[in-house]
C-alpha cells in the first residue's frame, strides 16, 4: 500500500482495528494469554477500544495484546503510515522527515520507528538457510570521512585499527541478504565461518567472496570461489556485485538520511536495510509486514 491507499482505506480506528483483526486472527479470533478460541466481545461492545473477553481464562484482551502495537496509545492509522513511509524509502527516512510529514513530534516517531526496527529484526525468514550462489562481504559504517593520504580510519589502517564498525553481509543471486554487526569499533572479523555456517546451506550453495582474510579458510566448509579484487572486479559469475549493491544502500542511508548510527542501535538499522532489501520484489510488502509484525514483541 501506498500513503494515499492507507489514508483512503483507514479512515477511521475502528477500520485500523478490524483490518488487524482479519490479518492476525481470520475469522477464528483466540486469546492471546491462554490460546482459547472460547471468546467473545467485551460487554462494554464499544468497539473503538475492541475489546474481547475470554470465557476460560477470563482475561480482556485486544486484538494489539503480544503484538508490536500492544499498549500504544498512537492511532493504528499513524502506525501505518509510518511503516510504510519505511518500508517505501529505499535509503530509508528520518524521524524528522517523518514527523514533519505526519505533523508528530519527533520523539515519537523515533520511538514507533524503532519498535519497528526490532520487529524487522525478529522477521523468522531471517532464519531461513540461504542457498544457490551466495555472495559475502564486509563493509565499514561510521567514523569520520577518511583523511588524505592516512588510512588508520578505514578498514587498512596501518595496524589494522579502525574507527568504524564492521558488519558482514551474506547475498542470495537475485534472493535475501543477511546482515550482521560483527563487533565493537576497534574489532574485526577474523573468520566468517560460522556465520556461513548459521545462515547458508553449505551443501547446497557456492560461496563467492574477495580475497580478505576472514574467507580464507571458508573452503574447508563449503564451495568456495575467490575474486581478486587487485586484478578484476568480475570473472563470469565470480564476483561480489550483489553485495556491494546492497551496501551502497546500507552506506547511503548512513550518510543521506541518519547521519549517525550509535553502537547500541546499528544493528537495527542494519535489520531494517535487510528487511526492505528482502521484500523489494513483494507487491503486498505492507500486508506481509503485517502480517509478521502481529507476531512479534517490541
């Protein structure tokens, strides 16, 4: 959906609200304390607040309970908007754009925006086995822009220091990306095999990656092919295009749009990069968004 079908198809809460039910429920509505079907409404019947009533366990609940909306006092329409003004932004949005854009004071968005960056990061098709011909790669995010002649604030610093924090990527040819923070600034990865290991079918993938060291001893776990950077960027289908094409997204929203990442939240925004990235095919993104976020605890 786009900005102006949710303002058109949510009118009002009470649309907000049955939308959710139908998406999370169906037509077999169940409480979410103790999983019983034996429900009905609240006999308040005020159905702005929609509140149902368990016949077992006796506990009111709303149809928000356990969800990344639970306890909100934002309008679900607001909540909408705000996912898909994020999910729509290829290089990502600001709170500030947003806010402005909704008349929201910023402090709010932010905080909607993040508890949506953790339900991203929950997604379970994270967990999903990559396969095929995966691309890895690290990339650096963050620091200040590298001086002249001097490289001790990149990735090939003299002695190996770096400010910026390196997070390593794996890429389905034309499928999902997987993203991770490898570690504190200062720190880097020295081999990437159990990440491939938790991520990747081994068995059933060819594995393409630069020269760097930490790949050096992937070959021992899966098919491994190696690009050499210092001589050609592409042999054939031997290269890491797919992966620097979706770092050049991760880095321009860095740099375009949020300016800083601090440690504690940059794994959040890595997750919501590679949410957007793996539903840029899906015609229904909102719906399908959704459809997981009802699942998942902010």
């Amino acid at each position: 959906m786009n900005i102006i079908e949710i303002f058109q198809s949510f009118t009002t809460q009470e649309q907000s609200v049955e939308y959710l039910e139908r998406v999370r429920w169906g037509d077999k509505p169940y409480c979410p304390y103790c999983g019983s079907f034996s429900v009905g409404r609240h006999a308040s019947g005020d159905r702005k607040l929609a509140r149902w009533q368990c016949r077992d366990c006796s506990r009111a609940f709303s149809v928000t309970v356990g969800t990344l909306f639970h306890r909100t006092h934002i309008p679900l329409r607001n909540w909408f908007l705000v996912i898909a003004l994020m999910l729509n932004a290829k290089k990502s949005a600001s709170a500030y754009q947003i806010s402005r854009d909704l008349g929201m004071r910023r402090a709010t968005v932010w905080s909607i925006m993040h508890r949506i960056r953790v339900a991203m990061a929950a997604d379970p098709e994270q967990e999903r086995l990559l396969y095929g011909i995966v691309e890895a790669d690290e990339t650096y995010i963050g620091g200040k822009p590298r001086k002249r002649n001097r490289r001790d604030d990149d990735q090939g610093g003299g002695m190996g220091k770096t400010k910026k924090v390196q997070v390593v990527g794996l890429v389905e040819r034309h499928g999902r990306v997987v993203a991770r923070v490898a570690g504190p600034s200062g720190k880097r990865l020295k081999s990437a095999n159990d990440l491939i290991r938790r991520f990747v079918d081994c068995a059933g993938t060819l594995l393409m990656t630069d020269e760097g060291p930490a790949y050096r001893s992937a070959h021992k776990i899966i098919n491994h092919a190696v690009i050499c950077h210092k001589d050609v960027y592409a042999n054939g289908l031997i290269h890491t295009n797919t992966i620097e094409g979706f770092w050049s997204l991760v880095k321009r929203a860095w740099y375009g749009t949020h300016h800083h990442y601090s440690t504690k939240y940059m794994p959040l925004y890595i997750a919501e990069a590679c949410y957007k990235y793996n539903c840029r095919k899906n015609e229904r993104a909102f719906d399908s968004a959704i459809l997981a976020f009802v699942g998942a605890v902010a």
